[in-house]
C-alpha cells in the first residue's frame, strides 16, 4: 500500500492511499483501502490521515477515524496515530501504520507494524525512515 | 510551504528491501514538490507522489501489486479532500497504470463515492483511461510471493513481497 497526505498554505487537505491488496486473497476481497474512515480520511477542520497494514483489521476498527477522533480531542498527531494503530493491534489483532497531518499543520507518523516506510519534505530536506526510531534525511 | 508525507506500506518488510523502499519515496516526495511547484495544488502534489509509486515495482501498488488466489491484480484506492471532504475509490479493478487518478474522477465527476469491478474498469474507459496489459503491472516477484503462499498452505497472510507482512 502506499499513500500520501497534503496540506496546503491555505489549509486545503488532501489524502491518497492505493494498494494491490494482500498476497493470496480471495477474489473479490474489499479491504480498508477504498473505504473513508478506515484506508483514509480527509478534514479540513480537522486534519488528514492515510492508513496502511492489515487491512480486514483496519476496517474493522475504522482506524482512520479512530486517529480523526484522537486530534479532535487534542491529540499529537503522532501520538494519536501510535495510539490508534496500538490500540487497533490490541482489541481486533494484526498491525497498521498511518500517517497524519493535523490541520495546524504537525506531521505524525505510527505504527505498530515491525516496519512502515515513511518520508516527508521540510525546509528543502526530505525526512525518511522505516524502522521505530529511525530518522534519515537527504537533500530535496 | 505546503506539507506533504508519504508512506510506502507497513508490515514486517525485510532488510533488503529497504532501500528500495527509500529511493521510492523520496522520488515521490519530489514529485510531489515538482507538481505542487508548478500547479500550487495540494490535489496535483498528493496525486503525483501516489502516482510515481504506483508506478514503482518496489511497492505493492499499481505496478508490483500483489495476487489473489487466481493469479489476478485487483486493486483499489480512494482519493478524499477536506475542504467538502469529498471522496471516490474504486475496488477490484483492473489493468489501470495508476488507480489514484481513477479514484479522483469518481470523487469529481461522478456522484457516488464507490465504484467497483468492471464497472469501476468501464468508467475508467469512458475516462479517457488507457488499459495496461497485465504483464506491466505484474512483476516476477509478486508471482513468486503468491507460489510460496500457495505453498505454505495459505498461512499466514501476507502482502509484501517475500515475507509474512502486511499492507
């Protein structure tokens, strides 16, 4: 899966997240994906997310809402999404990662995957990395 | 300046495949500058960074999508925008280079927000979308991980290419 969130000088938000699905599924498998609330979810009021992991649990959970909740009601963004996916693991299994922009414009990044590969671009420099604790940069 | 994020899938991707994963999403976040840069739209950046890794075979969209049981690609994205928070996606679809683009003419030029399967193929048609041959979107490696799923008698599940994973 892969995904990207938007926000721009305006405050216009923007969320994408496309996937070929998972390895060996059914056919005619929906997943989170397609589905506002779980795959992704877009608030100008509020704040943008796209989500990405194990799918049937993410839509179960309605992680991206969850997270939408957690900045409603004052949250980091990072901390809303390591707590929404945390807490998405713990009560339905399997693991997810999201990505979020709040709409005062602060990144969050969270997973409870081993890995979610992230990137985001500040001050001419692109932040990356894949693993819990890691930040890499490199020049835009 | 706008800010723009990426992600490039979650699950238990091996070591590998790291690098990978880092040259694809920088080439999207620069996309993403590259069109916001000469549209000053929030819409075109996003799109463009989703495009440029659906177009790269390290990631498990567009092409590099992982296979169902049939050997088949059947994908799916949603495009959704906070000013109305307007949404499209499609589910199921095939043949398509780039489903992020299809998601957003539904959530512009229809008035659903889901569409799915051949129906969501023929808007595409009617679109102005080209197909693609399954051979461009399907990748060697994604082959391979649907054999040894098959092989390991369906358990677990898994999505990344070559490891038990997710996303």
């Amino acid at each position: 899966t892969v995904g990207a969130i938007g926000m721009d000088v305006n405050g216009h938000m923007v969320s994408c997240t496309s996937t070929g699905g998972i390895t060996g599924k059914m056919a005619g498998r929906v997943g989170d994906t397609p589905i506002p609330g779980a795959g992704g979810y877009c608030n100008n009021e509020v704040g943008t997310i796209s989500t990405t992991g194990h799918g049937d649990s993410i839509m179960r959970y309605c992680l991206a809402s969850k997270i939408m909740h957690h900045l409603e009601n004052g949250n980091d963004p990072n901390i809303a999404a390591q707590k929404a996916c945390e807490s998405m693991s713990s009560r339905v299994g399997g693991s997810a990662g999201a990505i979020v922009i709040s709409k005062d414009g602060k990144i969050g990044i969270g997973f409870s995957s081993p890995k979610m590969a992230w990137a985001f671009l500040e001050n001419r420099i692109i932040h990356y990395g894949i693993k819990h604790g890691q930040h890499l940069t490199t020049d835009l | 300046g706008p800010v723009i994020v990426v992600h490039g899938g979650a699950g238990s991707i091996p070591d590998s495949r790291d690098q990978q994963k880092f040259d694809g999403m920088c080439a999207a976040i620069r996309a993403a500058h590259y069109a916001y840069e000469t549209t000053s739209s929030i819409t075109e950046a996003c799109q463009a960074a989703v495009e440029c890794m659906e177009d790269d075979e390290a990631f498990n969209a567009g092409r590099g999508s992982v296979l169902n049981l049939k050997g088949e690609i059947e994908m799916e994205a949603l495009f959704m925008e906070g000013k109305d928070m307007n949404a499209g996606s499609v589910t199921g679809v095939k043949n398509i280079a780039h489903p992020i683009a299809l998601a957003r003419k539904v959530m512009e030029n229809t008035p659903h927000v889901l569409l799915m399967g051949q129906s969501a193929n023929d808007f595409a048609v009617k679109s102005g979308f080209e197909a693609v041959p399954d051979d461009y979107l399907m990748t060697s490696h994604a082959k391979i991980a649907l054999d040894n799923f098959l092989k390991s008698g369906s358990q677990p599940i898994t999505t990344e290419i070559g490891q038990g994973s997710v996303g």
